[in-house]
C-alpha cells in the first residue's frame, strides 16, 4: 500500500511538469543561407550571407548578415507571433 501511495504522488508531479513544458519546433536552431549575386562592373561579386537563430522557447528570431554591396539590410533581433 505505500508503494501506491508514492506512485499516486509522484506520477501527477511528473504529469504537469511534462504537459506544460515547451517544446522545441522544427525551426528551432541556426540557419545560414549563402547567396552569390551578379558580378559588378568592378568584376566583384555580391555576396549575401544571412544567419538567422530561431528561438521559438522565448519567442526570439535574430537576423544578422554578412554582405558586399548590399544597400538594404534586415539585420536584427524579430518577435515572434
């Protein structure tokens, strides 16, 4: 009988702990994306890298990114909804 009483105790502590837990989604992690654009009349070549970590636990995205010749930048820190 007291094992049952343990068992009856600790099995709804585990319970609520595991179903209030967030849990990570497949787009969860550190992304890169790597982009070779058109060759210039300096015969350079853009290059865009864009790094993006994906933190849906506190609901954060950051956006940041290494270019040459790129006039427009979305670099910083996203909400996530």
């Amino acid at each position: 009988m007291g094992d049952f009483i343990k068992y009856l105790f600790i099995f709804p502590c585990l319970w609520s702990a595991n179903s209030f837990a967030i849990t990570q989604t497949q787009w969860d992690g550190n992304f890169r994306v790597e982009e070779l654009g058109e060759q210039l009349n300096d015969r350079s070549q853009v290059f865009l890298q864009y790094n993006l970590k994906i933190d849906s636990k506190n609901n954060r995205a950051s956006l940041s990114m290494t270019t040459w010749h790129a006039g427009i930048t979305c670099i910083g820190d996203y909400s996530l909804k």
